[in-house]
C-alpha cells in the first residue's frame, strides 16, 4: 500500500492551489533588499483582514512593544520584513486548510492548539540560546501541516496512527512510516517546496524529527525539534510528564548531544524551565492563536 498512500501524496500536494496573491508578493518583496516600507503597505493593504491582523499582532503582548502601534506602516518598520513576511505567510497556512473537516479522532483545534505551543516554545528555546532569526516561531506554528495533508488524503489510516501513538504521541512518526511509506515532516516539506517558502522554514519543517539530518541552518530544525517536544509534554498530566526523562526517552541522546555542539547544555533543568517559561508564554498570549484563525 505504502507505493500507492506516496504517490496519491505526492499528487494531493501537487494539486494544491498556490499561496494567495498577497502572500506570494508579500514573499517577493520581503526578498528584495531595494523594498520599501511603501511598497510592502500596498501589497498588505489590498487585503483589509490581513492588514488589521498585522495591526492586532503588532499590539499583541508577543512582541512586547513599550507603545501602541497606530498604523500599519508603523508597524512594518517596527516589526521588520521578515517579521510580516513570516505573518502572512502563517496566515496564508491557516486559511489553506480552513476547510478542513474533523472526525476520525482528529481535531483541528487541539492541531493547532498544539502548533501555536510548539511555535511559542521554539521562540522562547531561540531567545535563550541567543540565536537571532525571525522564524523560529512560524517554523513551530507550521511544523505539522504534512499531517493536514495526511488527513485530508487519507483520513481513516491516519486516524490509526493517532490511535497508535497514544497520548503522549511517542510512536506517530513510526506508525506514519509503517502506514504510509513517509512521514509527515517529508509531506510537510514538499508542500512547502510547492509554494516556495524560504528554505529555513523548508529545512525546519521538514527536518524537525531527525535535526541531526539538517545539511543547512541545523538550529532551526533542532529548536523546532525540541519545541514539538516540550508542547507535546505541555499537553501532558503532571504525573505522566514526571516518568519522562528530558534527555533520555523523550529528547534522544543525539538531539541533546546537538544542543552540546551548539554550546547549550539540555538536561532535566533546562527542560523543567523551558517548560515553565512556555506555561506562562501561554497565558501571556492565549489569544493570539485566534489571529491566525479564518
């Protein structure tokens, strides 16, 4: 079956309609060192709902701005390209499987529930190991989408993959192998390819469970890799998270052995407080997640 689940993947992907206009133009001129302030209002002003997102973002409790931000072209000087860039883009996601339906032991909003955590969490493990760059929190955010792509394809044998995975989700990415002959960051990765994204948010995705794989840019593929985890832990009761080993079971010997080469020690500690830190990001920024939302 795997021969026929790849091929009818593959076709699903390719069949996808492209990114909407704003977006493809938003990634046009985010990449164009010549753009202007003015150039990029244009393109986000000709898409009011897009627009007010970007303006509700900016004075969102995220970013933490000492002052109110008026207009959006305050805002696109303050935020930077690459910080609107990287908004629309994850908005461009959610609107491309709103219609998605439930069912089959699969809920979109626990999905994106999850996402939103492990985008926060990606954020606050960049922040601490000082790794400057914009996308660590929309590499989290769209970490999963092969998933949607999966369920949308083939809902019933996805369904078992959740089923097998359990709640603490430790045997999906075998199961999706086992059943499909890939896996979802490998899905997740094509369709990014398809629309064009920037190739750290290719990387991050499609390498967010084996970093040690990562040719390029390794860190965002180890932080997104790290951050699914921790938002993975996040959903469990206290006394399940209490019998996971930070650097053993869950986190893998290369994993922790990769934040080593980086030059940061993960272990029991680090994860405790990375874990704290998410749990208050969360109730800091509880509605946040409903911006991306359609």
């Amino acid at each position: 079956m795997t021969s026929h689940t790849i091929s009818a993947l593959t076709s699903r992907v390719d069949n996808f309609p492209p990114l909407p206009t704003v977006a493809g133009r938003v990634m046009e001129l985010t990449a164009d060192p010549e753009t202007t302030a003015q150039d990029l209002m244009k393109v986000v002003n000709a898409d009011q709902s897009l627009a007010i997102m970007i303006l509700k973002m900016a004075n969102s409790p995220f970013f933490g701005l000492s002052r109110s931000v008026a207009s959006l072209k305050q805002a696109l000087m303050i935020l930077g390209f690459k910080e609107i860039r990287n908004m629309v883009l994850a908005r461009a996601v959610f609107d491309s499987f709103k219609y998605v339906d439930q069912g089959n032991k699969f809920e979109m909003q626990q999905f994106w529930r999850h996402s939103f955590v492990c985008g926060l969490g990606a954020r606050i493990i960049g922040a601490e190991l000082k790794w400057t760059g914009h996308d660590f929190f929309v590499a989290g955010l769209i970490h999963d989408i092969g998933k949607l792509v999966m369920h949308m394809t083939f809902p019933m044998e996805f369904s078992r993959t959740v089923e097998i995975a359990g709640p603490a989700k430790q045997m999906a990415f075998e199961a999706e192998k086992s059943i499909f002959g890939v896996t979802h960051d490998e899905v997740g990765m094509m369709l990014l390819k398809r629309w064009m994204f920037p190739e750290t948010l290719i990387s991050a995705v499609g390498y967010h469970h084996r970093p040690q794989e990562t040719k390029e840019e390794p860190r965002f593929s180890l932080v997104v890799h790290a951050a699914d985890i921790l938002a993975h832990l996040d959903e469990l009761p206290e006394n399940i998270r209490a019998e996971c080993s930070a650097d053993g079971e869950y986190f893998g010997v290369d994993v922790v052995n990769l934040f080593q080469e980086h030059g940061f020690e993960w272990n029991d500690a680090a994860s405790e407080k990375f874990l704290q830190e998410l749990a208050e990001q969360k109730e800091k920024d509880s509605d946040l997640l409903n911006l991306f939302l359609p």
